[in-house]
C-alpha cells in the first residue's frame, strides 16, 4: 500500500461534534469500524484513512446542518457517493466526519423539451439513464463504472462517450452547494448559457469535495440516437492503432466512442468475457446518428483503418452485439484482475495532445517491458486519455517499488509532452506531488480560492493541494 501522512487532528472538536450529531442523526449517525473503513476504501493501493463517524444524509438542510456543526468545531468532513474514485478522495487523514450522500437519489425533474433534468447527488448514472428511456432521452457521460453523479461531478468524470459529448463540466449546467460554513448557494440556471458573474460552476466541477459539498446537479441531456452502430478493429501494433485514431480525428469523423485496448488487455477480456477477439491491439467504436449516417462513419474509419493495417473489421447495429463488446470493455477491471490472480490492479491515467498519443503510449509498453511488470492498457482514446494498470503482487516489494517508479515516471511523460498527469481521475492524495508541474503558479491561484472559500481547511483537506 502507498501511505501518506496523517495530518493533525482536532480531537477535542472531533468528539463535540459527533456527540451532536449522534444526538441529531440517531441511527443514521455510524462509528463502527467496518462501516468507516467502508467510507475510506476506494479501488486503489494508496492505505485506508477512515473517518471518525458516517452520516447518511436525506436532504441539503441536513447536509447544510452537518457542515455548520462541523464547521464549528473546527472538523473535517468528507463527501461520499458510491467509492469508485482512485486517487484516495475520501480518505480521512486527519479524521472528521464522511457524509453519505447515496441515500439523496432522487431525480427531482426532467425537462424533455429542455434536454436537461435535475438530480440529488446520490444519482447514478445508470439509475438516471434508466429514468429517462422511456422519454426517448440519456445522458452520456459514462466512466464505466456506475459511479454517483455527485462524485462525477466533484471529480470532473468522463469516459467511453467524452470524444463525441465531453466531459461532466461540459454537461452541467448548475450545482447546488453546501459552503464551508454550512450556507447554501445555486451556481446557475437551466439557460444554456450566461454572461452572469464568475462561472462558480466550473470551478466547483472536479474540485473534489474540496470547496464545498454538492447537494444537487441540473444536467444537460440528450436524444438517444435513431441508429447506433459499434464496430471493432485489430491492428498489428498499438502505434498502428494510435495513429489510426489520430487520423479519425483529424478527419473530423464524428464518432461516439473510439478504446484502445493492448494486446494483454485483449487476452484478458476474451478470457474474462468469452470473446474471441484477435489477440493483438484493438480499437472499439461507436458511431451515433441517422441509419444513413453511421453506416457511412463505419466505411469511412474501416478505410482509415486499412491505411494503417487494420485488420478483422467488423461492424454491426445489433443490439446484442454491441451490448455484449461494451459490457467486456466495462469489464476491464475485474478482467484484468482475472489474467493475474492475486495481484492487485494499480489504475492510473494520463492525457495527452492528440497526435502526441501514439508516441506516449508506445514509450509506456517499452517502460512496462523494461520493469518487468505486466499492466494492460486501455483508453479512451478519441480525446488522448489512456489507463496502464501495473498488475502488482503486493507482497512482492520490489514489484511494488517498480510499479511505484512507473506510475511516477507516466506522470512526468504526460506533463512534458504538453498534456495532464490525470485526465478523469483526478488528482486526490495520489496525484498531488504532480500538480505544481503540471501547473506551475496557477496553483498558488487555487490555493488562494481554497483559503478564501474554506479558510479552516475542513473540507476535504489533504486532497489536491
């Protein structure tokens, strides 16, 4: 596990707030160990930091009343939605109190002739698109797993869609937030756009439950498409596979979705998923528009694909078909763990200028190969964003200490050739040695906006800066 240093801990404040909210809360207020490492886990090795108590929220007066308590004892308090982030969001380092936001999971409104709706934090992004097909409507942001869509917005999620639709600040319209000191303000409205003040809401998407606690999101939607058509392609090399997407997107081909999966991730899915995919780099899409359409954005890519070598082209509008190759590629994480049982699968993400793609990810297998490690990639390649995933026996402490150095070295590769450390994870406890290269002054920026909006460092502390 990759530790990081608690930080200190108001216990005198710590121990007055919870006997008031155990008082306010009664069963939904929660100490036992279990419970609170629950709220400190997330699918990653850095080490489980719980918090001193659990309190399920129903309603922003109540988050707003945990805050204000909180907030004048001088605790901490962390956000919580389903526990699918990576990067340590909601570990406790210097304890406090985490507030459970799943149960607040109604979707208030939907807007149809509007395209728009809005949603508790608690959300997920499954349970919403389930709500809206019946009206002929989705939303698109899909980070694979079914995460809240307040954790999506706290960490600025995208995914297999964020090519063709964007990431979650390109689709939120409004936030409703709790503050530091328990107030609660509205960012905006459901215009599509304003010339209104400082655009409050993107600076409150991916600030990681760090400048306040999001209590509802008003989202933007679209129609679900008259035809969808997925395909897949097999190349002979990853670089072939690479310089294939940088072409789709240099032609202006309006794709929905376009993966990259290597060839070890490919053997892992055919053993995980019972494919039987050509085991050698693959790329797989997705093509959204008129029946005409996107029968004319496959043949257009299968010809760019050829170009670079591409090989066992298939496409298809079968519902089943399609259904069964996204429910593999969704299934990336247990598949991999699959491939090597026992290991640990360490997540990590970088982003980079397009035509930099092929180049960054070529260089990642050779560093792989030279450490010895085995680490499938996939990524959402349409927009740069690619995952490694160092499969790593725990026990093994050299193991460990070369797939610590490679994570550290894919970082500082992302940032000097011009692109992020993280382009969807987000930045947390894991990733924050990175942000004042990546960003240089500009953070000093965000710790001003920190101070000035959480000036006792309770929300979220130890996390980003």
């Amino acid at each position: 596990m990759v530790k990081h240093a608690s930080l200190p801990r108001n216990e005198p404040g710590i121990e007055t707030a919870l006997g008031v909210l155990k008082q306010q809360f009664g069963e939904r207020f929660q100490t036992g160990r279990a419970i609170r490492e629950q709220h400190g886990h997330t699918t990653t090795w850095i080490e489980n930091q719980p918090p001193d108590a659990v309190v399920f929220a129903h309603s922003t007066q109540e988050v707003s009343d945990i805050v204000r308590i909180c907030a004048q004892h001088g605790v901490p308090v962390i956000a919580y939605g389903t526990g699918t982030s990576l990067e340590g969001h909601v570990n406790a380092p210097a304890g406090g109190v985490c507030v459970d936001l799943s149960q607040m999971d109604q979707v208030v409104e939907v807007n149809p002739g509007d395209l728009d709706c809005r949603v508790q934090p608690g959300v997920t992004r499954e349970a919403l698109n389930t709500h809206l097909r019946d009206q002929g409507l989705f939303f698109p942001i899909d980070p694979g797993a079914n995460a809240s869509l307040g954790g999506m917005t706290a960490t600025n999620a995208s995914g297999t869609n964020a090519v063709r639709y964007g990431t979650m600040k390109d689709n939120v319209l409004a936030v409703e937030a709790v503050m530091a000191d328990g107030r609660v303000i509205r960012t905006g409205t459901r215009a599509r756009k304003s010339s209104a003040g400082y655009d409050l809401t993107r600076l409150l998407v991916g600030s990681e439950g760090t400048l306040c606690l999001i209590t509802e999101i008003t989202l933007q939607l679209q129609g679900i498409p008259e035809a969808i058509n997925s395909a897949h392609c097999s190349f002979p090399s990853v670089d072939a596979a690479c310089q294939t997407v940088i072409s789709v997107i240099q032609y202006g081909l309006p794709v929905a979705r376009i993966e990259l999966l290597d060839d070890v991730m490919v053997k892992a899915l055919n053993a995980h998923s019972k494919l039987d995919l050509p085991e050698t780099p693959l790329l797989l899409l997705e093509f959204h528009g008129t029946e005409a359409g996107v029968v004319e954005q496959a043949e257009i890519f299968g010809a760019l694909a050829e170009d670079q070598g591409g090989h066992g082209y298939c496409a298809t509008t079968t519902v089943e078909e399609r259904n069964r190759l996204w429910k593999a590629r969704h299934d990336a994480y247990p598949a991999m763990l699959q491939y090597r049982p026992g290991a640990q699968g360490i997540a990590t993400d970088a982003c980079v200028p397009i035509s930099k793609l092929a180049e960054c990810v070529t260089a990642a297998q050779a560093r792989v190969a030279e450490l010895g490690l085995i680490a499938p990639i996939v990524g959402h390649a349409g927009d740069g964003n690619f995952h490694v995933s160092p499969l790593v026996d725990m026990s093994n402490a050299e193991e460990v200490t070369k797939a610590a150095e490679f994570v550290i070295w894919l970082n500082e590769l992302a940032i000097s050739m011009g692109g992020t450390c993280t382009g969807e994870h987000g930045i947390g406890q894991g990733k924050r040695p990175y942000l004042d290269k990546e960003l240089g002054g500009a953070t000093d920026v965000m710790r001003t906006i920190k101070a000035a909006l959480d000036p006792q460092d309770i929300l979220n502390p130890g996390k980003v800066l």
